[in-house]
C-alpha cells in the first residue's frame, strides 16, 4: 500500500486538509453528544442492558467480566458509568466514535495521498446512519469500531505487534470477529513473506500493510531459484516479529480466560460458556443476500456506493481494508443463514467495519471527483441500481412486506444514470449527476436514523411506563416486583430480574403476598419455547391476580403490538391452599 510522501503530507495545503478533518470530528462528535445528552429512551433493550451491566461492573467482578458484557467494551464503560452514570457513557460512546473517524483519515491519507478527498473520510463516517445513531447509546460495536480502525491504522503504519494487539481487544468485545483473526494472520505472513524477499536485492525492508513498492524483477529470479515453499518457511520461522505479532492477536482473548479462571466466574458468565452453550435460531434466521440487503441501514445506500467504487479504484493497494469491510460482513451473512449463535441478523452488527467503509468512500470520493475516472463513476451508479432492489427483495423475504414499488423506480434511474455517464464521459453534467444521486441515495435513511432517542420510539416501552405509574397509583409502587424486561428494573424502584421463565415460576411460587410480576409478551412470552411460556402463564394465574392488563393493537409490518399484565401475589392460590 503506497502511503503518501512526507513532502507531501507537510505541505500548507496537507496542514489545511489535517484541519478540516479535525473540524468535521469534532462538528460530528459535537451533535453527537448533544443528542446523546438530549436522549431519554432507548435504541433497543441491549442498550439498556450493557448500561446496567458496565454501572454494576465497578463494584462486582462477575458483572464487568460477564461473557455477555464484553469485558473490552464493560471495562472502559464501568469506568465512565461510575463517573457520570449514563450520561457519561453515551459521552464515551462519542468519543470512541471521533476517535475512529479521525483514525480512519490517518488511514485513507496513507492509501489516498494528503488531499482534500481523504479529509472528507470523517465526514463519511458520521454520515453513515447506524454509526451516528450508536454513537448515542452504550452498545458493543461502537468501542469495535474504534479497536478495528485503530487496529488496522497501527497496522498499516508499520507497527505490526501494536496492530495486532488493538486488533486483539475487537475479540473480547465482539465474539464473533475472532473469526477473522485468520486475515491479520494472513496479512503478518504476507508481510514477512515481502520483506524476505526485498533482502534477496538489498532494498529496504517494506512497512507492514505493504507501504513499499512491489520487489524488483531480479529479486523474483532470485526466490524462484530456490525451493519455494522451504524457503517461505524458513524465513517466516526466522522473522521473530511474526510470532510476537501472532501472541500480541491473541492477548487478550488468553488475558481474558485467565482472567475468567482466576476469579471463577459463574458458568453463564465464564466466556468458556461462548462454546457450551446449546444456540438457537430462537432470534430467527435469514437468507444468504440478508446483510448485503440491510447493509444500507447501517452505512446508507450513498456511502456504500461510494465504497463500491472507492474498493474498485484502490485495489490491491487496500486489500487488508476491503477484506475487513466485506469479510465481517460476510461472516454475519454465514452466522444468520445457518441460525448460528442465536444472531439476530441486526444491521448494527457490521458497525465495526464502519471507519474502514469510510476510507473506501473516501476512495470513491477521489476516484470520480479529483481523478474523474468515468469507470469509477460508473460502477458506483450501478451498485446504487443493483442494491435497490436487492434490499427490496430481502425486505420481502424477511418481513414479509413488498416494498417493490418504492425501491425500483429509483434503481431505475440510477441504471440510466449510469448508461448516461458512460456515454458523455468526463463532462461537468458526468461529476454532477454523480454527486447529487449519491446524496439523495444518503439522506433519508439518515434523516430517519438521526435524532435523539425517545421513549416515544418504543411502544412496548411507552406500554411498561404506562403500567408501571398505573401500579403506582393504585398503591403498588413500593412492592417488590419481578420484570423479565429490563426497561422496569432500570426504571421501577425493587423491580428485580426473574431470570427465564422456569425461574421465575420457582420464584413466584416462593413470593410474599403482594408481591408484583410485570408480564410483557416480549420476554415472558417465548414462540420458540411455548412449553415454558405456558407454565408461567398458569402459575401468574393460580398463585396470583391480574391487576393490570393493556394491550396495543398498533401491529406494524415488522413487530406484533405490546400486551403487558402486572399480577399481584395472593396470599393463598386460586382454588384454595396449595396441596
């Protein structure tokens, strides 16, 4: 990968370029603590629960190391969360996510060269709508997104082992990209592998990531004369910064376990559990085309374009880049199809790719408006034409739900654009048309996904508030009370969490007179196990009395409308004393 010349990077026009990306970071890390501040709901239960988890981490063990936790993302966070509680963790998550869009532009100025193109790449990750909107809450992928580009940046710089080492905190903050450890892995062998044979001509040793010129014709003759695969052999068993970058990958998975070990965490929180859980597709399961259909969700259908685009033109200058964004996110597409490790085929699971996504856009950027390649703006129009009805098409698989109509017509257009563009090649109509399609195709998921988190998004959250002050007014606001959803154990003083359904009928079994259980059919109701569901259901009735009962017939296309009852223990069950 050719990074760009250091003349070139201290030049006045660089210093300008440093500058405006350092303005777009701190413009998009300014509204994005200030929606995050502004918020009083929720993007989803998980946000919550991380939350509750990282403010019970700084006082129990069992909580910061929790396996669902994620000790790379609880750690920092239990640190923020006893400082500031929520507010402060929403004002880290924003942090992270400058701090990724700043690396991100240190990236694409070694792939792309100190322009004016490459201080745009913080921009394009603010744009991407899922990125923003995650930037306001305490989920997981947002300290992934900054572990991989700060990995990825180290990497490509030349500090090999610090790379890995970043890399390696992505691990034990999303499971599932240890998967991927395979491709810094192959990227540390290639790296050894080209600098071997830049020492057969006396050239100096290639940065990691490539940062060097490809090796001379006469160094070639002279690997081609000896056993091939011996000679790789020997000189990656002599390089002894392959096996410090190998252990420096697998740090904090090993630090992790260890850690796990050491203070003989629970077995549902021991991150041994990751591989003796039984997992289902109780969250259910796609198709093979299910994230590159919901991919525009999290990046927008613009900035992938553009990435499109941006992968094509770099090349085999940012394969380590391109294989990041499109490997994770074929990952996510095998785990879903196969119904693996109960995925629920969320779009913000490919967060973590996003500062790198950036970088190809950036290249998107340069190649149609700075190197005015037709063929660049070419494939970017196509991808736009090929994606609308691909995700149309996923939508109706899914859901269940024809959005056809919304979705074709403007692929439509974007094919003729780019049968347009082709034929009037480098004109000022060309650069123009591709600017304003790639902006329209940005901004309504963008206009949709940015905005403070309300209460008020949720209707099964709006619901359980309802219930909880109908509770209150009725004089059961201080009774003890079991709530599977943990919306209530943050939001109603001595609400407790039941664990599963089989536990929370041992429990209501054992409960005082008086005591209250929040049913909700979100949790309490489980399709995939109706056996559980029901034993619940009849002991809430023997043992106790319906005080509360509101169900919303709102149904949408995508989820059923909430139904919550609130039950009070009986002091002796229906039908008379228990036998």
């Amino acid at each position: 990968m050719t990074s760009a010349p250091d003349a070139a990077i201290a030049s006045p026009t660089a210093r300008r370029c440093e500058w405006l990306a350092a303005g777009l970071t701190l413009l998009g890390l300014a509204v994005s603590v200030g929606m995050g501040l502004a918020s009083d709901g929720y993007f989803m239960d998980d946000d919550l629960t991380h939350y509750l988890f990282a403010a019970d981490g700084s006082s129990n063990v069992n909580a910061l190391l929790h396996r669902w936790a994620r000790p790379g993302f609880n750690i920092p966070m239990a640190l923020a969360a006893r400082i500031g509680g929520l507010p402060a963790c929403r004002v880290l998550s924003a942090l992270m996510t400058a701090g990724a869009a700043y690396l991100s532009w240190r990236i694409a100025r070694r792939l792309l060269g100190a322009g004016l193109w490459s201080a745009f790449v913080p921009l394009m990750i603010w744009l991407q709508p899922m990125v923003f909107k995650l930037s306001l809450t305490t989920l997981t992928e947002t300290p992934g997104l900054l572990y991989l580009t700060a990995g990825v940046w180290l990497y490509l710089r030349g500090n090999c082992i610090a790379g890995c080492a970043v890399v390696s905190l992505l691990f034990v903050t999303r499971d599932e990209t240890m998967a991927m450890a395979p491709l810094m892995g192959l990227a540390v062998l290639v790296d050894a592998r080209r600098q071997r044979v830049a020492r057969t001509d006396d050239k100096p040793a290639p940065a990691c990531g490539g940062a060097s010129a490809p090796p001379r014709p006469k160094a070639v003759r002279q690997a081609r004369n000896r056993p091939r695969a011996m000679a790789a052999i020997q000189g990656i068993l002599s390089t002894w910064w392959v096996w410090a970058s190998a252990a420096a990958l697998a740090w904090a998975v090993a630090a992790y376990w260890l850690a796990a070990w050491w203070f003989d965490l629970p077995p549902d929180a021991s991150p041994l559990h990751i591989f003796g859980k039984q997992y289902t597709d109780e969250y259910g399961r796609g198709s093979w085309l299910h994230y590159l259909g919901i991919w525009p969700d999290a990046a927008g259908l613009g900035v992938l374009m553009l990435a499109v685009g941006g992968a094509v033109w770099i090349g085999r200058r940012g394969w380590l880049v391109s294989a990041w964004v499109f490997g994770l996110v074929a990952l996510h597409t095998l785990i879903f199809a196969r119904g693996m490790f109960a995925s629920g085929g969320y779009s913000r699971f490919v967060v973590p790719a996003g500062g790198l996504l950036a970088v190809l856009a950036g290249g998107g950027l340069k190649a149609v408006f700075a190197e005015k390649r037709t063929r660049s703006a070419v494939t970017i129009l196509v991808a736009g034409a090929v994606w609308l009805p691909l995700t149309s098409y996923v939508v109706w698989r899914q859901y269940d739900v024809d959005y056809s109509g919304y979705f074709l017509w403007p692929a439509a257009g974007l094919a003729a654009a780019a049968v347009a563009v082709a034929c009037l090649r480098r004109s000022l109509l060309t650069w123009t048309t591709v600017g304003a399609l790639v902006v329209v195709a940005q901004v309504p998921r963008l206009a949709v996904e940015v905005h403070p988190l309300r209460l008020s998004d949720s209707a099964m959250h709006e619901t359980l508030l309802l219930v909880r002050d109908r509770a209150a007014v009725m004089g059961y606001g201080e009774n003890l009370g079991y709530a599977q959803h943990v919306l209530l154990q943050h939001h109603r003083p001595h609400t407790l969490s039941p664990g599963g359904n089989d536990q929370s009928v041992t429990l209501w079994r054992q409960a005082q007179p008086g005591t209250l259980y929040f049913w909700e059919n979100k949790y309490a109701h489980k399709p995939h196990d109706m056996e559980s569901t029901q034993r619940l259901q009849d002991a809430l009735e023997r043992f106790g009395k319906c005080i509360i009962d509101v169900r919303d017939e709102s149904d949408n296309d995508f989820e059923r409308g909430p139904h919550v009852k609130v039950y009070v223990r009986s002091a002796e069950p229906a039908g008379g004393p228990q036998p």
